[in-house]
C-alpha cells in the first residue's frame, strides 16, 4: 500500500465514522417520543384555599400533572401540564384559552392541540364535570 492509498483509506474510515455518529445523534434530535398518557381521577373542592383561583374567569391551578383552568366564557378545561416538547410546565393563557409554554413557545388551544411548535404532540385532554362547588377532573 502506498502513501496516496493510504491516506484515502484513513480519510473515508474517519468520514464513515464522523457521518454515522452524525446520523446517530440527528435522529436523537430530531425523534421526541410520544408523551405517556396520564390517568387520573380527582376531585377538586373549589370551595378549598387552594383551589381559589379557579373560582375566578382566566384563573387556574396545578393538580396531579394537570392544569386546571376557569376559561373567560366560565368553562372548565383541563390538559396534561406537561409540554410535549422538552418537559417544561405549560401555563393558561386566557386571552385565547389556550396553553402556552414560555421555555420555547409552543402554544395550544383548550382542547390541548398543537397551535405552534416547536412540540409536535398535543396535550392531553381531561374531561372536567362540575358539580355544585365539586370539581372531578379525569383521563
Ligand atoms: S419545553 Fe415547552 S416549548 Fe420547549
């Protein structure tokens, strides 16, 4: 083997090598998983200090890995509180009704859709069910 063989096998091993690795960590990138779905069941008491905010029009609380929130027309709506895009916490935005996550920008409606990215999957929606002072949030 001489000199100029030599090296074109060196350049292309360190050419494969460098491109898988780059390949490898794209896909990494570029794949967010699929959100777990949550199960829950729980009853909040609007009645209780805690849960005070709801009982106002725009305001909301987090429960259980849910945000719970009154809508400015009076409407409870509940998502998975968690951003599908990296993790972090999302927060009611009454002046649409929506979601909206401050860490990168991803916004979604009340039902938990995806109105801008970067996130990709949709929150999830709980079903909410008032009754009297009682409110029962679940998957
Ligand atoms: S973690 Fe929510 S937009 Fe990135």
């Amino acid at each position: 083997m001489d000199r100029k063989e030599f090296l074109t096998l060196i350049g292309m091993s360190t050419g494969r090598i460098v491109l898988a690795s780059c390949l490898g960590a794209c896909n990494q990138q570029s794949v967010t998983p699929a959100p777990s779905p949550l199960t829950v069941d729980f009853t909040l008491n609007l009645n209780d200090a805690a849960n005070a905010p709801l009982k106002n029009k725009g305001g909301f609380i987090y429960n259980q890995g849910v945000i719970v929130a009154q809508t400015t027309s009076g409407i409870y709506i509940a998502v998975a509180s968690t951003c599908t895009h990296q993790g972090q916490s999302v927060n009611f935005q009454s002046s649409n009704n929506g979601f909206i996550c401050y860490a990168h920008g991803s916004t979604f409606s009340s039902t938990g859709a995806v109105t801008n990215g970067p996130a990709t999957y949709p929150l999830q929606q709980m079903k909410t069910t008032l009754t009297g002072t009682m409110l029962r949030v679940q998957s």
